[in-house]
C-alpha cells in the first residue's frame, strides 16, 4: 500500500 501525504509541519510524507 502506499500512502503519501502532506503533514501538518508542511513536509512532504511519503511511504511504500
């Protein structure tokens, strides 16, 4: 599954 996502600290999240 892969979820990317924007964080609230404004980084980018991203993971396979």
């Amino acid at each position: 599954m892969q979820t990317c996502v924007l964080v609230w600290t404004g980084q980018s999240y991203s993971t396979s």
